[in-house]
C-alpha cells in the first residue's frame, strides 16, 4: 500500500511534514544541537529514487493557485480521495507514478499542493545538500536565497500552502533539502520568500 502524504497535518501543523524538530525563533541560541537530535535508524527505501526533476515537479507545477477541484478533475481526471477526520485530499498521478496531492477550500478553490512520493529520501539525489547543519545559522530575517547559500545543493519545493480563499491570497511555500545520510531540513517561506518556520531531521550517521 503506498504511503500517501497527510496534507491535512501539513495545514495544520505547516511546516512539519515528517517527525523532526523545530526551530524555536524565540530562543534561538538554544534551537538546535545538530548531534543531539539524531533520528532512528530509518529501514531501508524500497521506492524507487527520483532522478529526473522536470518529471516530478511536471503536474505539479501546471497546477496554479485559483484552480478549482472541478478544473483540476476536468484537466486530470478523477483523483484518488483519502478521508479523515481533517477533511478530504486528493492525489493525481501519471502513469508513471508522477504528480500531486491537494486539499481545498469549501467553495473548491485550492487550499495546498503538495508533491506525490511514498517516501521522502526519494528526494535524496535531486537535493543533495552540502550543509544540512548549517540551518542553525539561519532565522526569519533570512530569506531563500540565504538558505539556499547555507545549506547548499539544490532546494526541492515540497508544498505550497494558500492562506485564504480570496481573490489575492497570501502563498506560502515549503521547501526541503537533504543530504546523502537523508538529514532533511525543511523551511516555510512567506510569500515575501523570508524564513517563517524551520523543521528538520538529522539522521543517524555510520562511523
């Protein structure tokens, strides 16, 4: 059974979209010691890994904020719909595997997207960041472009989050970067793409 991605804790808990950590602003010099949050030792992937970036990202990125479920499903057919107690999401794929989850607003209007994947280190090889633990340098006064040059390699948007159903919402997005041990760290970016929100996760890693 593929593992499907929970967009409702994504809108509630925002950044956080795997069990990590975050970053307290308010307390800044205490927010991480990259050496003593070291996650499990997680099992081993059986997805296979993502390569080709442009294939990942290409629904996803068709899909633009103010699309409605109703386009969404005249565009790409009939989604696969998960149930809880949050609300509906519902996921579009190709034939390869590729695409999107997405929940919205009552009147149908997109509320957030999210990339498909089962498993996360599928990311891995179209990150590969250099610096995973230099996210305790940064803060909200920093913005994309500080965080990309921190933890280096190459940053993967994981969502985007519309604050409102109106006509000129407020966008917030996510994005991811992981290493070559699968230490993740993801950032919420206003729509200013100034730091919000700081989660990671450090992976144990072999002496």
């Amino acid at each position: 059974m593929r593992r499907k991605m929970m967009l409702a804790a994504l809108l509630i808990l925002v950044a956080v979209l795997t069990s990590g950590c975050m970053v307290d602003f308010s307390a800044m010099e205490n927010a991480a010691d990259p050496n003593a949050t070291a996650a499990p030792t997680m099992p081993p992937m059986t997805a296979p890994m993502f390569t080709d970036r442009d294939k990942v990202y290409e629904m996803y990125n068709e899909v633009e904020v103010g699309d409605t479920l109703d386009e969404l499903k005249a565009r790409y057919g009939e989604p696969s719909v998960a149930t809880d107690l949050n609300g509906e999401t519902y996921t579009w794929t190709n034939d390869e595997g590729y695409g999107f989850a997405a929940v919205f607003y009552d009147n149908g209007v997109l509320r957030a997207k999210v990339i498909q994947y089962e498993d996360m280190r599928q990311l891995r090889e179209l990150s590969m960041a250099t610096s995973i633990t230099n996210f305790s340098m940064l803060d909200t006064k920093d913005d994309f472009a500080m965080a990309c040059m921190a933890l280096g390699g190459k940053p993967c948007e994981l969502a985007t989050i519309v604050k409102d159903a109106s006509m000129n919402p407020d966008i917030e997005k996510v994005f991811i970067w992981m290493d070559e041990f699968d230490s993740n760290v993801q950032i919420l970016f206003n729509q200013s793409e100034k730091i919000v929100q700081i989660s990671y996760a450090l992976s144990e890693r072999e002496e």
